[in-house]
C-alpha cells in the first residue's frame, strides 16, 4: 500500500544542490562538488551537543556517514567535534564515511576544497575562531564560476584526515549488514537521488533494525521523507534528527520539540 507519504516523494522529481566548479589553472572543470563545509541545515556545534548528551553513558559509538560526497560533510563533523569535545570524541572516532561515487571519493581523500566566504564564517564560528587547526591554508585552485566568489582554497590537516575512513558502497546494501546499536547514520541530502520503492526500501530496513540507541541525521532537501520516516516508527527529536524511541507515550522530549516547532 502507497502511503501518502509515498505519493509526495514521487512528486518531488527536482532536487536542486549546493554546487560549484572547482578548475585547473587552465580553465577546466575539475569537479563539480554538490556538498559544502559546514552546510549550514544543521548547526554542528548544536548536533554534537545532542549527541554527547544522549550518548553520555556509552562507552562506543558508531558514527557512519553516508552519501559522503567529497569528504567536506565529514571533515567538518570532526572538525567540530574534536574542537568541542576534546578527549570525549575518542569515542566517536574513527568516522566511517562512505558514498556510491567513486570520484567523489578520490576527492575526499584528496582533501583540497575551494572554500566561499560564508563557508569559512560559519565553519570558523562553529570552530570558535579555530578553522585554521583543522583546514591549512594553500595557493588558490581558482574558478571561473561567476555564481560564486571563493574566498580560500584549504587543504584538510593530515591528523583530521587520519581519523576518516572513506569506503564505496550504496547504502541500501550496507545497512542491510550494518549493526544499528549505539549507532548514528547521516544520510544528509540524498534521499531524493533514489527512485521511490529504495527509499521506502532503505525506510523499511532502518526501522525494523533500529532501536532507540541509533540515531538517524538527514538534510533540509530530504524533508520529503520525514512523513515517511514518522509511518515507521521514527521521530524527529531536533531540527533534522530522528529517533526510534520504545514507547512513544513516555519520551518527554518528543512533546518538547514538537510543541517548540509548532508555537
Ligand atoms: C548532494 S550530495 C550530499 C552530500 C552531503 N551528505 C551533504 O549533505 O552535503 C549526495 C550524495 O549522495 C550520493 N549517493 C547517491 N545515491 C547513493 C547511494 N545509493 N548510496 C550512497 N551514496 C549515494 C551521491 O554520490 C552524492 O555524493
């Protein structure tokens, strides 16, 4: 049976991105990234303070991030949080950072971004004034792309790129093996690349091997699915990140954050 929700991600077929050129000296298109340092749908500062806190009492956590693209998402999740949590990310660490593209994945190794200038005010605002521990200054890549004014080129610090490790794999087939106890995912600003019957799929699969350990991160372009997400099981306990609590009646924090939405 096709939920409403169903039917509403089917009409969502436009998906626009954050994306920009990234030229050579001589004027060609090197890539074309689709992704940002610290996108700014969700605060990271606020997020990993959800996260110490809901993990307090945990010794280890999981942290996998899927539909990685080129590395920029998960350098600047540990970014934040090693400036945030010092000693108490280790056991955050290492981030399993993972997407289907092989290209987009070369580039995360490589770790070299043109940066804009609202990019490095709000990954230098959630670094409090320390961006440049984690991102090292270089001569400029350049670009050609009128759209948009990049201020910086920075290459990843080589300890922030010891702590990722960046694998290929489609998401599905991975979390088909992947043990969700003490586990958070984020699938940030992917979900509408899938055809419908994957995403209710990929729904499906996270709600029957969730429990209330896991905690789920999506993106503002996948705000097509939280209707979904809410039919299996899940909630939204902040701006953008869901969990699958035991009992509904008796999780406070569930009411809090709606009534703070709606009021
Ligand atoms: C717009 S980017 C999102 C980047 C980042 N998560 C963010 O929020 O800025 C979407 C990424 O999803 C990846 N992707 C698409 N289908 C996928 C799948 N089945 N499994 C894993 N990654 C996938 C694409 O290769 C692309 O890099």
């Amino acid at each position: 049976m096709i939920t409403p929700a169903e039917i509403k991600l089917n009409n969502s077929i436009i998906f626009g991105t954050f994306f920009r050129n990234v030229e050579s000296e001589d004027g060609k298109i090197v890539y074309r990234g689709d992704t940002a340092i610290c996108r700014n749908d969700i605060y990271f500062p606020d997020v990993i303070d959800f996260l110490d806190n809901k993990y307090k009492n945990t010794s280890k956590v999981n942290v996998v991030m899927h539909a990685c693209s080129d590395g920029e998402e998960a350098y600047s999740f540990l970014s934040v949080l090693l400036a945030q949590l010092k000693e108490k990310a280790a056991k955050f660490l290492p981030l399993d950072a993972r997407d289907i593209d092989l290209n987009h994945l070369r580039l995360a190794k490589r770790g070299i971004y043109n940066i804009t200038k609202s990019e490095y005010e709000i990954a230098n605002e959630s670094l409090n004034g320390n961006f440049y521990m984690f991102f090292e200054p270089m001569p400029s890549l350049g670009s050609k792309d009128p759209r948009l004014k990049y201020t910086k080129t920075v290459k990843v610090e080589h300890s922030l790129k010891s702590l990722v490790k960046f694998k290929q794999a489609d998401i599905i087939e991975d979390v088909k093996h992947m043990d969700l106890k003490n586990t958070i995912l984020f699938a940030r600003n992917f979900w509408p690349y899938l055809p419908t019957n994957r995403v209710v799929e990929l729904a499906d699969l996270l709600s029957e091997k969730a429990d209330n350990s896991f905690t789920l991160i999506i993106g503002d372009y996948d705000r097509v699915i939280v209707d979904l997400l809410r039919d299996k099981g899940f909630v939204e306990i902040a701006e953008n990140i869901f969990e699958k609590p035991k009992n509904l009646e008796y999780d406070s924090r569930i009411y809090d954050y709606e009534y703070n939405s709606i009021y």
